[in-house]
C-alpha cells in the first residue's frame, strides 16, 4: 500500500514546528520516520501535514548536566549507542539501545521520535520509565517538564501537551558501585519485543542492594515500574530467592496484554522470568563479575 496525500513542511524552529501543529490537529511530526512511514504505508495512520524537525540543529545534542545527561528529541539513536557519555553515565540506556530495530533503524531512528510514539514494545519508553527519566515538551512558547512516569498513560498514548513538541529527555546520573541488566524476548531480533525487562542497582561497599530500579515493557499497555519489588530488595544482598520472591509477587495481578503475538498468560510468565534474570546480571555486573 502507499499513504494516504499529505502535504509536508520543513520546519526551521521548534516553536515554528509548534504553530503549525496547534494549527492542524491531523498533522503529525517527522524525524526519523522508522515508525511513522510504515504505519502511514499500511494507512494506520493519515497525517494532513508532515512537519519535519530533523534538522533543527538545537534539537539534536548528547550534553552532560548537573547529575544528569541530556538528550535532544532529534539524536539519532546510532549516536547514543556510540557515545562514551552515555556508556559511562547512563550505562543501561546504553546497554539497552543496541536491542532497537537493527543498525539501519537506529542510524534513521529518533530518541524523541520513540518516545513520543510510546509503542508499549519499545525499548526507549521502558528505560525512562525504568531510570525516571524527565521529558522536556515545548508548546505555547514555554517548555515544561513531565517525568516519565506521567508521560506514558496507554499504547501510543501520552500527555504532551495538545500543539507540543518533544524537544529533549534528561536522565539522572547515578553514582557509586552500578550495575545495569537488560533482557527481551521477540520472535526476531529486530523486531518489536513481547515482553523486556530492565534493571539498574547500586551496591555499598559490603554488596548490599543501597538502590534499585526494575522495569518491564511490552507486557502491558505502558511500561511499569516494580516499586513493590524494589522496596523489598533494597538494604538487602539480592540473593536470587529473595530476587524472584519479589519479582513474582510484584508481577502477581498485572493485566498483561493479549494478541496475536502472545497470550496474556506467557506475558505474564516470562516477564518474570526476565525480570528476575535482569535483577541478577545488574547485581552480577555490580560485583564485577560480567
């Protein structure tokens, strides 16, 4: 199939890209395109307007912050997978980027572009949520701040700001004795994942968990966080019973989906499974012993 007649505009400012969103609701933004193009291809999706960002210079940055590193909605994900910032700073963003699509998508693909998108399967959604990452959106001439954990409410579904533009995500840097896991499941390697799961610890000095984030995506209708799981783990050793103890009953009643890839109930298995190995490679690497 072939999408649908669209008109296309280039923008040259964020807040030009703004106007001409909040002045069409049927228009849509393009950067890298790796989702967009095939859902427009299959006519899962109609834009009026194509309102192209990719080259607003001031969009696209990989920069260090105070405890955190920031990262321009335009970057490409090839240059985060390469950066020695995000491998030193954000070490599970890095180790999770790789997973994304194949080296094509990801020379072509966006960091705003899947977070905006918010497919409940994508990897850069579950590490936001997953490290509480904080979105920058601009609309209305103003930017505003939304974590993570406000931003992605459904599949494809978030809270930017009605006539708003991703501009940017910035990631807390953590400090001490980290380790970071990451696994996912999927029928190919580039393809979009059934269930993921990630895992970021910090250890003290005696290899007690002193912090701990666990995410899985692609399980639900949004990443989620195990809060439950992390509260138990914390200020102990992370031995691999009490790991699976509290991943098992953190994940006891989620509402796992069910499609034609994978039944609610094999979601809902492996996301254990998973989530319980990625527990343990982060608290492995933390150790040295990866």
């Amino acid at each position: 199939m072939k999408a649908a007649p669209f008109e296309y505009s280039r923008a040259q400012t964020i807040d030009e890209a703004c106007a001409w969103l909040a002045a069409d609701d049927s228009a849509r933004i393009i950067a890298g395109g790796q989702t967009l193009v095939p859902m427009m291809a299959m006519r899962l999706a109609r834009p009026t307007r194509l309102i192209d960002i990719a080259r607003i210079g001031e969009l696209s940055y990989i920069r260090e912050a105070a405890d955190a590193v920031e990262i321009g909605a335009t970057t490409r994900q090839c240059l985060v997978e390469r950066s020695a910032l995000i491998a030193s700073h954000v070490p599970l963003l890095a180790r999770a980027v790789p997973w994304i699509g194949h080296s094509a998508t990801r020379a072509r693909g966006t960091v705003g572009g899947s977070l905006a998108n918010a497919d409940p399967a994508a990897e850069l959604p579950l590490i936001a949520m997953t490290l509480d990452a904080v979105l920058v959106a601009r609309a209305d001439g103003e930017d505003s701040e939304i974590p993570a954990a406000d931003f992605f409410i459904g599949p494809m579904i978030t809270t930017m700001p009605a006539g708003g533009v991703l501009a940017g995500v910035r990631f807390p840097v953590w400090q001490g004795k980290i380790g970071t896991g990451f696994h996912e499941i999927n029928a190919r390697s580039s393809d979009f994942a059934f269930v993921s799961a990630a895992t970021q610890v910090e250890l003290d000095d005696v290899g007690k968990c002193k912090r701990i984030a666990i995410g899985v995506g692609a399980a639900t209708d949004f990443p989620m966080r195990l809060e439950s799981a992390e509260q138990k783990l914390t200020g102990g050793k992370l031995d691999d019973a009490a790991i699976k103890q509290a991943v098992t009953e953190a994940l006891a009643d989620i509402d796992a989906l069910d499609d034609l890839h994978a039944t609610a109930a094999y979601r809902a298995r492996v996301a254990v499974k998973l989530a319980t190995r990625a527990i343990i490679d982060a608290r492995d690497h933390a150790l040295g012993k990866t």
